[in-house]
C-alpha cells in the first residue's frame, strides 16, 4: 500500500482542538459517505480532518487570510498585544512599531465611514462634498 494515500494518526504530542457541533455533523456525514461505498470501512474523525488539513498548501492564500482575520479578529485581544509590546519596548528605550501599526488598524475598522449626505445637527441635510 502507497504510504502518501494512507491516513495517519495525530502524533501523541499533538494539540487537541475542539470543534463546533456542526463541524462534527459534517464530518460524520463524511463518515457515512465512506462507509457506504466501501463496506467496511470507518476512519476516524481526527484521521479525516488531519487527511484534509494535510491536503492544504503550506501557506494560506489571500483570500483566505482574508476571510479568517474578519471572521476571527478580536480587536480586544490585538489591543492587549500591542500594549504588551509598548511595554517591553518602553523598558529596553525602544519605540513600538508593531504596536503603532496595530492600532492604526484598529482604529481604522473602527472609523466610522462618512455618509455622502447626512442630516445636520438641527435636521438640515449635508452633503458629504463641501
């Protein structure tokens, strides 16, 4: 049997992540679409997710980066690195870089975006071009 078409079991040093519930129905439909075109068989949900993991490139393509920082961005949690780093930064006479640049972008998905016409303070309509 070819070793490149097998599927393996996660070393025991593996890290272990969990999975939303409509993940794993997913992935046990896969299980049933397996087992019924070959009787017999029945991997297990790691070897099936490892398998497709393993079958990625190496590297995320644009459009995926994309994708995972608007769904996953925590903003809290980007604020708190940056402030990690000003720290240590301000302890060895350093200025943050990396903390300057992420809260430029923080503050940037936090702008608000300017309607081309609003209404003014007192209900009078704006135009956005003055």
């Amino acid at each position: 049997m070819d070793s490149s078409n097998d599927i393996q079991e996660p070393s025991s040093q593996a890290d272990r992540v969990g999975i939303s519930q409509d993940s794993i129905s997913l992935i046990d439909g896969w299980l049933k679409q397996l087992s019924e075109k070959q009787k017999g068989f029945y991997p297990s949900r790691k070897q099936i997710v490892g398998w497709l993991i393993n079958r990625h490139p190496t590297a995320l393509s644009k459009k995926e980066e994309d994708e995972l920082i608007a769904k996953f961005y925590d903003e809290e949690k980007a604020l708190k690195f940056a402030l990690k780093d000003i720290r240590l930064k301000k302890r060895i006479g350093e200025k943050s870089e990396l903390a300057g640049e992420i809260l430029c972008q923080t503050h940037k998905k936090a702008t608000p975006k300017v309607m081309k016409n609003s209404v003014g303070a007192h209900g009078q309509l704006k135009s956005g071009s003055n």
